[in-house]
C-alpha cells in the first residue's frame, strides 16, 4: 500500500487478477488501475494528475486514462465500498484461514486439527464455484454473519441464489435423515436444519429467496432416507449442475444482488 498526497493505493485480487484502487483518506474509491487492460479508470477527471502520480511505481507500459465505460449502478456501488467492507476478496476459507494462523493446533497433538479438514473442503469447493464465473455467476466465500455463524459459500447467478455449505467426506460414509447427517462414525448433528437458518437469514439480508445445498467432498457412499425439504445435497463432481439452472434471475439483477451482498455491512443485522 502506499500512497500521494493522502490517496492510497490498495491492490486487490480475484481469480488470479489484481486490480489497484485509488482511494481518499476516507476510504472512498476515486480510480482504478487495471493491469489487465492496460488502463487506469477515472472516476473524478479533476483528480487525474494526483491519481497518476499515486499509481506511478505500478504503471508499467503505455495505459488509457479516463472514465470507466458506462459503469452500472452496481458497480458505482462496488466502487464506493470500502475496501475493508468489501467480503469478494475473500479466499475460500478465509475464516478458517486466519483461526489456524493466528490459534494452531498444538504441536503435540496427536489427531489432525479437524479444522484443516474442513479448511479442505471450503477451498475444494470454493474452487470450483469461482469457476462458474465466466457462466454469469458470482461467489462470494467466508460471508460472516452475526454470533460468530458464517456462510461458508454464497452463489449468484441465473439460477438465483445459493447458500452453499461445504463438508469434508472423503471417504468416509454419509447418512442424511433429515435434519439430521450423520458422517462416518462421528455423532448426528442437525446440519440440515442450521443450513435452512442461514439461507433464511441470508433472504432476510437480501430480499430475495436464498436456497441452501450441502455439498459433499468425494464421500464413499451417500444414503438419503428422504428428499430433504428445501436443502440442495449434491457431490463435488456434479456441482457445475448449478450453472443449468436460469431463468430466475436477469443479469441487472444479478450484478445489483452481488453489489449488495459483497458489502460487510448488509450481514450485520441478521
């Protein structure tokens, strides 16, 4: 990070690309440089000669200057969002990321820190979800909710909204009894029933139907006793299947949901 004259310039990245934004001291996004396309984005042209010279260790090459093309209102909203509000920089598993960096497990335990289990099975899975992107879909991962609980996936896309739950199975046996899942010798626990709660809070949050999946990391069999009520239970191979869905949700919409999901600041009353 460094900055000219008060402006900061804060690097960004998603699916391997970086972005660097410009921003006042309050935190307000003025101008983008994207390396990519070789050109820096002015929001204010009053400000270009102090945006340049804030850029000026980063630029390399010839660069465009000028007003972004055409922005949408979504993102004249992601613009405005401060970066430390801004949840799609979030790596797959970012909160369980930082709780392993900052608690590790101790040295002389002997059984695997179950959280690197289910950090695996996050990332597996967020993996795989950002690569629907380029389909018109949007992840976001790690979207926190109030009392410590989190969304561990949050899709967009055509087909509408998901809330996506990732658990680890790898070889291990999965019995689903609605609400109840029961993963290899470990007790039940209520997993279906949490997943509806935190889809229903994310509707609240958003104003629109949010539906819960469960997906499964390569488990060596599944039993379902039932088809679950409102819970989406797939495994890692067929999650690509949500990217057939459509006909719920139109592009503008898409975009203006993932504008208000990715701000920090939507989670906090729900």
């Amino acid at each position: 990070m460094s900055g000219h004259r008060g402006l900061r310039v804060i690097p960004t990245w998603r699916h391997g690309q970086e972005r660097l934004y410009v921003c006042r001291p309050d935190g307000r996004n003025i101008a983008w440089y994207d390396r990519e396309a070789a050109r820096v984005n002015l929001l204010s042209e009053g400000e270009q000669e102090e945006v340049l010279q804030a850029l000026g260790p980063f630029l390399t090459g010839s660069v465009a200057v000028g007003p972004p093309p055409v922005p949408t209102p979504a993102e004249l909203a992601r613009l405005s969002l401060h970066p430390d509000d801004d949840l799609a920089p979030n790596r797959p598993g970012e909160a369980l990321l930082i709780a392993l960096d900052r608690e590790p497990a101790p040295a002389h335990r002997l059984r695997p820190d179950p959280r690197r289990r289910a950090l695996t099975a996050e990332q597996t899975v967020g993996e795989a979800l950002d690569h629907l992107d380029g389909a018109g879909w949007h992840a976001l991962h790690s979207v926190p909710l109030p009392g410590g609980d989190r969304i561990h996936h949050l899709v967009i896309g055509p087909g509408g909204l998901f809330a996506v739950h990732a658990l680890y199975a790898r070889k291990q046996r999965v019995r689903i009894d609605d609400p109840m899942v029961v993963l290899g010798r470990h007790d039940p626990a209520p997993l279906l029933r949490d997943l509806r709660s935190r889809a229903d809070r994310a509707s609240y949050a958003l104003t629109a139907e949010v539906r819960p999946v469960l997906v499964l990391t390569d488990p060596a069999a599944l039993h379902v006793t039932a088809p679950p009520r409102g819970v989406r239970v797939l495994e890692l191979a067929v999650l690509g299947d949500l990217t057939r869905l459509g006909g719920q949700l139109k592009p503008a919409d898409v975009e203006a949901l993932h504008a208000m999901a990715r701000d920090r600041r939507t989670w906090e009353r729900v």
